[in-house]
C-alpha cells in the first residue's frame, strides 16, 4: 500500500504534530515507510532548529553592533579638574555665549585660574585702560563744560571715568587739602618734659602733665585772635540773652539755652575742633545736597520730561567741578603771593561760568535761558546749603 502525503495544514502547526501524524497515521503500517517518514520529519526539525539558530545570531549581532556604536558616541569621561561646561556656554550661569562676555549675567568667558606671569599682564592692562580713560575724561570735563555729561547719557561712556568715581575723588581731593591747611591733618610731637599750652587773656593757666607731647597748631587766622574769641566766649557765658531757643516748655528752653552756650564758648576756645568736626562730615552733607540739586534742575526743565538720573548724573559732574576748583583755589591762597590770591580767586568762581556753559549745552538752549535758570537754581541751592552747613556747625558743637 502507498502512504498518502502529509496535510500541508498539519505541517503548519509544527514539526512535533507532523511526525506524530506520520507515526501514527492509517498510510504508515508499512515499517520502512514509517521509518522514511520518520527521517523525513527529523530532517524538517533540524531545518526549523537552523533557522531559530541563525535568526538568534543576527539579533546577537545587530545588538552587539549598536553597543559598539554607542558606546563610540558616548564622550569621555571628564578629567576630575576639568568643568564639564561646554566652551560656549557660561561658566557662571550656563547661557550661550555670543562673545567674551556673557550677555545674561555679564562674566568674561576667560579662564581664572592662570599662571603669575598672566595675571600680572591682566594688572598692567587694567592700569593702562584706567589711564586711557583718565587722559579721555579730564580735559573733556576741565574745558568742555557739560560734553562728559552728554557723552554719558548718550552711551559712550567706555572711554570716560564714571560720574560716582570722578565726584568721590574730587571730594577726597577737596576735604584732604581742607584738613591740611587747616592744621587738622597733622600733629607735631615734642620731646619736652614739660609743654606749655597757647596764652588765653582772661585765663588762668591750665596746669599740664609732664607726659603731654602734643603741640597743638594755632587756629586759622580767619577766626580771629585768641584774644578776640576768648572775649566772645566769656560774653557768650554770661549773657543769657546770647542764645535763643524756642523748643517745649520753658524749663526745657532754659535747659537747651545753657547747654548751646556753654557748647558754644568752648567751640570759640578750641575752633580747631570744631573745624575737625566739620571737614569730617562734610562730605555726607554734601553727599545729600546732590539729591537736591538734581530735583532742583528736574523742576527747572520739567517740560523736556527727562529721567530724574539724568540730572543726578549732571549734578555728580557739576559738582566734581566745583570741588576741583576749590581744591585748586585753597592751594593758590595757601602760597601767600598777592598774584596767586588773585589767581585763586577766578577759580573759585569758575564753577558758576561752567554752570551756565553746562546746562546750555545739555539741555540745548541759549546762554540767556541758561543764565537765568543756573540763576535760579543757585539761589534755591544756595539757601539749602546754607542751611545743610548750619545744622553741620551744630552737629560739631554738640558733639564736642
């Protein structure tokens, strides 16, 4: 008998129900067809098995092929000392850099950590860009009245000292050459067992301690003789019409009156101190009348709507001005010579000319229009100063 085929349909389900079929089927009662359609069976499962194999190494492959390709992508591990930061971003905040400097938090994309010889070039440059702008900033601000405050507020400030900067050392410049003439900034010791204080008429003489090595300068001629304030100090003492104060009750009015006239006798016997006083606080009184000055000019070009800053930064080189030339008119006085007094006295009244030449050229208008407008402004201010120096010379007193 001849064994009929296999069902395609049973060969589908696998090789395991194929041979069964062939095993056990009607068609396979002959042994030595039972036995081919054995072989036959075993030969399709070992084609199955090699198929499996081959499509396992593939996959094998293709994964250890993508581990390789990945593993080239990946960087390398960064060095302990090394930032990972990438080269075109911010070490400080991380954004995009378009330059060397950062534009969101403004740091220079420049290694710190540099050898000696680097830093002392970064150090030679900054003392030459500093001199760069001082040669770019003094002769426009000396001799173009009001160009260093237009320059600044149009945007070109690279090449120019800032305001703040340029008003701190002139008010340095100022209160150090008022504290030296003035016989504040120095004291003289000398070798002496004994010292013998300066005559007072009027005064007994104030026993001194053999240790006392001090030698006190005279006071500045303008606040008259020894004799003069001495006079003006007894008056001062036993007058007590001298000194008027309306403030509280009257108990605390006479209280107030007796402790201002004994401040104010000892301020005429020892004017030293209290002129120390004054150059030492001198420049906060100043420091707050820029503020006014400022406001003062807002008020006076209201209708040219400009911010308040700008007329802070006028003020800032306005007065820079004026402490230069009073620093400048102190030196010429302090020679003596009857040529240099006269000098001095042209500077000290330069700023009001550099004024006037100022506003005209910041605020683009006619000298006549400025003229009368720093007329004013200096009228207002004037009064405001005189009476910032007066609660400055009360200051000094009671703090004596």
């Amino acid at each position: 008998m001849s064994a009929s085929p296999p069902d395609p349909d049973r060969l589908e389900e696998g090789p395991e129900n194929a041979g069964d079929e062939r095993l056990s089927g009607k068609a396979a009662s002959d042994p030595d067809e039972a036995q081919a359609a054995a072989e036959e069976a075993l030969a399709q499962i070992e084609a199955l098995a090699d198929l499996d194999d081959a499509s396992g190494t593939q996959e094998q492959e293709s994964a250890s092929g993508q581990t390789e390709a990945s593993a080239e992508a990946a960087p390398e591990p960064s060095a302990p000392n090394k930032p990972d930061t990438p080269e075109d971003q911010c070490e400080n905040c991380g954004a995009l850099l378009h330059g060397p400097y950062c534009s969101e938090c403004g740091q220079r994309s420049a290694d710190r950590v540099v050898p000696l010889w680097h830093m002392l070039n970064e150090a030679l440059e900054a003392v030459v860009q500093l001199d760069v702008r001082v040669l770019h900033t003094l002769p426009t601000f000396l001799f173009l009245p009001g160009r260093l405050t237009k320059e600044y507020i149009e945007g070109r400030r690279k090449r120019y000292i800032r305001p703040f900067r340029l008003y701190l050392f002139a008010t340095f410049l100022l209160f150090t050459v008022l504290a030296v003439t003035t016989g504040q900034g120095f004291q003289f010791s000398v070798a002496s067992q004994s010292a013998v204080p300066p005559a007072d008429s009027g005064r007994a003489a104030a026993p001194v301690r053999g240790d006392d090595t001090t030698a006190v300068a005279p006071a500045p001629s303008f606040l008259g003789s020894a004799d003069q304030r001495e006079r003006w100090a007894q008056n001062l003492e036993t007058n007590p019409e001298s000194v008027k104060f309306a403030v509280g009750s009257p108990e605390m009015q006479a209280k107030v009156e007796r402790i201002l006239r004994a401040k104010g006798a000892e301020a005429l016997r020892n004017p030293r101190d209290v002129l120390g006083s004054m150059i030492d606080h001198g420049p906060y009184v100043m420091f707050l009348m820029l503020p006014l000055f400022a406001l003062l000019n807002k008020l006076l070009y209201i209708r040219r709507s400009r911010l308040y800053v700008e007329h802070l930064i006028f003020s800032l080189h306005v007065h820079a001005f004026a402490f230069v030339a009073f620093t400048v008119a102190i030196l010429l006085e302090s020679t003596g010579g009857a040529a240099l007094s006269t000098a001095a006295g042209w500077v000290e009244a330069s700023p009001l000319l550099y004024l006037v030449l100022a506003m005209a050229h910041v605020y683009d208008q006619g000298l006549l229009k400025s003229t009368i407008k720093a007329f004013l402004l200096l009228l207002v201010y004037a009064l405001l100063l005189v009476l910032g120096l007066m609660l400055l010379f009360f200051a000094a007193i009671v703090l004596l």
